[in-house]
C-alpha cells in the first residue's frame, strides 16, 4: 500500500478494517473516445460496474472494500493503483497469473455511447467460493453486487450467490443493482437470476428498461411494488432523465433529477447507487439519502469516463446547496 494510500481519510491503521460497503464484480480499464483526432483519440480511464460504484461509495465517506479478481498484467496493476488512491481496500481481489485483466471501449455516435467489451474468460469470471474471505464479507454491513457480476460467468455467480448466502448468515445487508446485459447471458436465465437474488436483497437499485425486461411491467409505481413484494426492503428505482423512484414499505419519492449538462453518461447509475448505498449507511433518511445521490449521478455526467467525473462529497453537497 503506497503513502497516498495509508493517509486516505477512510482507512484507519488497522490493516484490514471492516468495510461499510464491500462490493462484488468484475473491474475493468476503460478506453473513451474523444472528440479529438477526429475520434481516433482515447482517454484511459476506469470501469466495471462494481467497481465504480465502490469508488462512488469511497469518494461520499464510506469505507470500501472490493472483491474480485485481476491478471498479473499492466490493467491489473492499474485498478490497484486506483484502489489505492481512491482508499478502497483491495485485499479481496485475487491476482490470477493464468488469466487477464479486462479491458472495454466506449465510442460515442449519434446513437448514445456504445460500448465493446473485451472480458470473456477473464481473472474475475474465473473466482469460485472458494475465493472468497467470508471473514470480511460477515464484518461488512453491506455486501453489493449486480446482474454483470452473476452474468460473467457460471463460476462467477456461484460464487456471487455465495458471498450473498455469507452476508446474510452474518446479517450483513445485501445490495443489487440489476445492471442486465444481454449480451452476457440470455433474458430468460437473467429473469431467473435477478428475480431470485431480488428476494435475497435489502437494497434493490434496479434501472427502468431492466425491470421492464425481466418483468414485463411498465409503471414505475408497479415496478417498485413488484420489487418490495419480492422481498427487497428499500427499492431505488433509476428513471434516466426523469429521476429516480424510491421506496420502502413506510414511503415513497419522486426524485426529480439534478440539472446538469452531460457529455457522457458512462457509469452515472454506478454513482448514483454508490453514493445512494453511501448515505444510507451514513444514516441519512430515505429521500435526502436519494436526493444526494440524484446529485452525484448528475454530476458525474458532466466528464467523460465511468470513474474521474464521479464527485467527491464536498462537490455533491456544494451542488445542493446552490439548488
């Protein structure tokens, strides 16, 4: 652990502290296109679901933690290098000689931001159970993951599902973000999937077309009602340009969205729920804990990448204090 590291405000001296968030998935290194060089030019960058939510989490106060795995190789080397200045505690991520770190592209044309992936059979689709600290994850009081974390790969949502069953023994919250990606995994095995973890989860961060999907259900308010009678018991539902919905059995908010002027929208679902999973933790109520995260996700839209436009908590809060 470099010095940047160790004097990061969410460490402590204890090596191994235990984790607000610990988060489960799949990270990867991000290649964005520009607008320069008539678009030959790409900005590196960061990526994977999880972990940008981790660092969401971590740059709002949380103390984070990260469970995966990467390749001996230049990526790998990367994401650690941003662990650590991010203080996100990386002692859970395996280093897996025999396979790679995962790399992607973002383009960006007339049809939104597209992305192309380079991860099949990488150091992360390949973690088992066995992989897994349970000693942390029980110490943790939140484990995340998402639908991209179970959809890598059969050995990754075995051991998904096993992280999920460690939590809950040791009455450690459960967080799920839908996140489906067709691409990984057919609707029908991602119907079945998420709709089973959903009964496992506390904290449900489903996106609108998601639920759509694995439902077949189009109301938002129906939406979040199938989500509460699965069993979840907080739901944030994520509306795009129209907000967010949010729930528990006691009340109910419409989260307008946060004015901003995006230029990539890479990653901002990530940073709402980091920064929504963030608050609660913090002990903020329900729709102050939304409305700050509505803020973070505007915000992070303003920059390109999935992870160096996300905002640290002193821009959030200076953002709504203007509003």
């Amino acid at each position: 652990m470099n010095a940047a590291a160790q004097a990061h405000p969410n460490q402590t001296n204890h090596p191994n502290p235990p984790c607000d968030v610990l988060a489960y998935g799949e990270p990867m290194v991000e290649f964005n296109q520009t607008g320069e060089g008539g678009g030959r030019l790409y900005l590196q960058g960061f990526g994977g679901d999880s972990s940008n939510f981790a660092v969401a989490a971590a740059r709002q106060g949380a103390r984070v933690g990260y469970l995966s795995a990467l390749g001996d190789d230049p990526y790998g080397h990367m994401l650690r290098a941003l662990w650590n200045e991010e203080g996100v505690d990386h002692t859970g991520v395996k280093t897996d000689p025999a396979a790679f770190s995962a790399i992607y592209f973002v383009t960006h044309g007339e049809r939104g931001h597209q992305f192309h992936f380079f991860r099949a059979g990488s150091a992360a689709s390949r973690m088992t159970p066995a992989d897994l600290p349970r000693e942390r994850i029980a110490q943790a009081r939140v484990l995340h993951l998402s639908g991209i974390s179970l959809a890598i790969s059969a050995q990754a949502c075995d051991t998904g599902y096993a992280a999920i069953d460690c939590a809950r023994a040791a009455g450690v919250q459960v967080s799920f973000d839908t996140n489906l990606r067709l691409k990984l995994w057919s609707i029908d095995r991602a119907r079945a999937v998420m709709t089973d973890v959903m009964r496992r989860c506390d904290i449900c961060l489903p996106s609108l077309e998601d639920v759509q999907a694995i439902t077949g259900l189009n109301d938002a308010d129906a939406l979040v009602d199938h989500c509460l009678g699965l069993g979840a018991r907080v739901v944030a539902l994520k509306l795009g340009a129209e907000g967010a919905l949010v729930a528990n059995a006691q009340e109910r908010h419409r989260i307008a969205p946060f004015p901003c002027r995006p230029v990539d929208a890479t990653g901002a679902g990530d940073t709402f729920g980091g920064a929504f999973v963030a608050r609660l933790v913090a002990g903020d109520a329900l729709a102050d804990a939304a409305r700050y995260a509505a803020c973070a996700a505007a915000l992070s839209t303003q920059g390109y990448g999935a992870v160096a436009p996300i905002p640290r908590a002193a821009d959030v809060r200076a953002a709504l204090a203007k509003a």
